[in-house]
C-alpha cells in the first residue's frame, strides 16, 4: 500500500510541476505592446443588454 501512494504523489508532484513550468513558458512567449489597442474609427459596435441574471 505504501509503495502505490508514493507513487500517486510523485505523479501529482510532476502533474502539478508541468503545469506550472508550461504556464510560465507560454507565459513568456505572450507580447502584448505589439497587439492593437484601438480598431478603426468607423467600426461597427453591438451592444448586448442582459436582463436576467440569476
């Protein structure tokens, strides 16, 4: 029994690390100064109006 559970704690263990170490790569990769921060002037807008929510 004890082997089974150190075995499912170093699989969480590299789960849990994976994840953070492809979160903080992706992370990085992520340049937001060359997105744009305005459209065109003349762009069309639509307006949602929620009336419920629950």
């Amino acid at each position: 029994m004890r082997k089974n559970t150190n075995i499912k704690l170093r699989l969480v263990f590299t789960l849990v690390f994976s994840l953070i170490f492809s979160a903080s790569v992706f992370a990085q990769d992520t340049d937001l100064s060359l997105s744009p921060s305005k459209g065109p002037a003349d762009a069309p807008v639509e307006i949602g109006v929620f009336s419920c929510f629950g």
